[in-house]
C-alpha cells in the first residue's frame, strides 16, 4: 500500500466514525470511499475534498461533545 493510500485510509476512517450528515458532499464522500476501498491513490482534488470532509468532521465531533456536555442527560417533565 502507497503511503498516499496508507493517509487516506485513516482519513476516511476518521470521517466514517464522526457519522456526519454530509447532504451535498453525500456523493463525493461515495466517489472518494470508492476509489481508496478499491486501492486507487487519490488525485489532488479528491484529496483535498477528502480533508475538507475531515475537517467537517471534527468539527462536528467537537459540536456533539460540547453539547453532550451541555444538555441535561434527563429532563424534568412538567
């Protein structure tokens, strides 16, 4: 496995696991998945939309932590 490969391998893996809604980028997170799971190195441009998506990610991982922290785990009815 190429070392480019290797990196874009971890990459998806990292936004697989966030389960972030990705609505428009939907397809090209598909393209991307598609190309690395049949070992295909990655051009320039998918590489960058793939650590955009990364980025995406994160971001959305930190939101969901912070309002873990946030939110009450049970709420009062009434």
């Amino acid at each position: 496995m190429a070392p480019g490969l290797a990196e874009a391998r971890r990459l998806l893996a990292i936004v697989e696991k966030s389960q972030v809604p990705f609505g428009e980028s939907a397809p090209i997170f598909a393209k991307i998945k598609a190309q690395i799971d049949s070992g295909k190195s990655l051009n320039v441009e998918d590489h960058d939309h793939l650590l955009r998506l990364v980025k995406i990610a994160k971001d959305w991982n930190k939101a969901e932590e912070s309002s873990a922290l946030t939110e009450p785990d049970e709420t009062l009815s009434g």
